[in-house]
C-alpha cells in the first residue's frame, strides 16, 4: 500500500481528516505525560510557606505596627455618649412634634358630633348589606 500524504493533499481531503483538509498522525499528538525519567522540582517547604510571611517593617523601613499619633483609635468615651444623647434628642423631638401635629389636625377630640347621615335619623327602615360572596 502507498503511504498516505502528512500534508493537505488530495488523499487527506478525500478521507475526510480533521475538517481542514489535514489528517493527523497520532505520532503528531502531543500531551503532558510524566514518565519513568521525568524530575519534577519543588522548592522546600520553609521556602514555600514563606513566601506567605509578611514583613515587619513597611517601605520605609519603619515598624508597621507603630503607635497612632493621637493615642486614640477611634472617638472618645464622651464623644460617643455625645452623639448618642443628640440622636436620643432628636427622636424625641421628632416623635413630640409628631404628636402635636397630630393634635392639631384632628379637632373633633371632645366635641359631640351630631348624626348628619340619612342612615343614622330615628325611625329610618334600616336596609341589611348584601352577604359577600
């Protein structure tokens, strides 16, 4: 038998190939394998562990973890009971003010409202609502 062309040709095309008008050999594959003379080199594990480390000091060279100027990290005791007491004010204003609002609008509290509705005069013939279906 002839040997079949490795390049595009007639032959490959006629036998279908790969789509492009070329057949591969399985000699031509390649892939990862690992055989019975391959190394695999790894760096020790001190090395590897490491690397993961941060470092003590920062560019400059000065300790990371240095004091904060103001001695502080965040607002004082007093500060904070401050801002709670005004928030506190503020609710309670805002529920107070509410309350009066409220107040004013409605004036009918404490007035005797007459029974204006046709519905409510003595003696009307009292008509029963339609059950809901």
């Amino acid at each position: 038998m002839a040997e079949e062309p490795k390049s595009g040709g007639p032959a490959a095309s006629r036998e279908g190939g790969n789509g492009h008008g070329r057949r591969h050999d399985e000699s031509e594959i390649t892939g990862p394998s690992l055989g019975p003379h391959t190394v695999i080199e790894r760096e020790p594990v001190e090395e590897r562990l490491a690397r993961h480390e941060q470092s003590e000091v920062d560019a400059m060279g000065k300790d990371k973890r240095r004091s904060v100027v103001g001695q502080r990290h965040g607002p004082s005791r007093a500060r904070q009971l401050a801002l709670y007491g005004a928030s506190l004010a503020v609710i309670a204003a805002l529920i107070v003010g509410g309350i009066i609002l409220i107040g004013s609008f409605d004036k009918s509290v404490g007035k005797d409202i007459p029974n204006s509705a046709p519905w409510s005069k003595p003696g009307v013939k009292q008509i029963p609502p339609k059950p809901i279906q």
